[in-house]
C-alpha cells in the first residue's frame, strides 16, 4: 500500500485524476491503457494518471484534495487493482495542522505533506491561496480566530 501521496484532480484536461508519490519531475509515462498511465522520473515509479475519471466518481472540485474521502480511495484502488497497480492507503490526516506561531494560531504544512503546486512541504505556515480558501488577502497566512488546541488537523476540525 502507499501512505505518502497526492492526489490532483483537473477538470481541465479530460477530468485527469493524477496521483502523485513524488516531487520528481515526470520525465517519461507508460500508457497502459486508454485510462491509465504510469508516470516515471527515470526507471521510477513516481505516479499515476487515471484519464476521464469521470467514468467512475463525479469530482466537483478541480485542483488537490488535501483530505481524500474513503469512498474515493475505493473508487480509484478499485481502478488501479484492474491493472494491478499498488493501492493506496486511506489518509488518517490531511498534514495540515494548527500550530501556534508566536501569539498566533496558524496552519502550517507538516514535513512530507503534499502542496498545492505538486511540490512536498519541508515544513511551512501556509496562505489562503495554498489552501483555495476565498480571502480578500489570499496571499496572508492563515490565521485561526477560534479557540482551537494546537496540532488539530485543520481539515479535519468540527465546523461550527
């Protein structure tokens, strides 16, 4: 099973479902079916790319999905298991936590957590743009007004 991944949904190129493992560049993919291909950087593994994933599960949202639900996750191992790809594991955290950054309660990017623009976070407080939340400052970090505990996984926090 594979526990560190991204996954990218783009309505824009043929409802494209990318599934991401690695920051590496994609320099060569292996098209196994009209649906599927295996992305590599060199001889490695670094993704997959399911085309017209439409066919399966209708996606409302284009860009990443910080949190994928765990019907989803059935839905795209069930495509990946008929081409005998490896599966994905279901994420029990999205890796984008409250953290206190001095006085202020901010989101920040866990080491390892995948980005909006398909690069993995070092570490990093994160902006309203990152995290395609509408604000008249988008490029502003995101600051928590609630009184929330420290490392609560942010897209999983109760709304109010």
């Amino acid at each position: 099973m594979i526990t560190n991944y991204g996954i990218y949904n783009h309505h824009e190129l043929d409802n494209t479902l990318l599934i991401l493992f690695s920051e590496e560049e994609v320099l060569s993919f292996k098209k196994i079916s009209p649906e599927m291909e295996i992305l590599y950087h060199d001889s490695k593994i670094v993704g997959y790319r399911i085309v017209n994933f439409i066919r399966y599960a209708k996606i409302k949202y284009s860009g990443i999905i910080f949190l994928p639900a765990k019907p989803l996750i059935d839905v795209i191992n069930q495509v990946l298991a008929k081409y005998d790809l490896e599966l994905l594991d279901y994420k029990r955290q999205s890796g984008y936590v409250t953290k206190r950054n001095e006085d202020k309660l901010m989101v920040f990017a866990l080491e390892g957590t995948f980005l909006r623009d398909m690069t993995i976070s070092k570490g990093k407080y994160v902006t309203y743009h990152e995290l395609y939340i509408e604000n008249d400052s988008p490029n502003d970090l995101i600051e928590i007004e609630e009184n929330i505990r420290e490392n609560i996984d942010f897209f999983q926090m109760e709304e109010k």
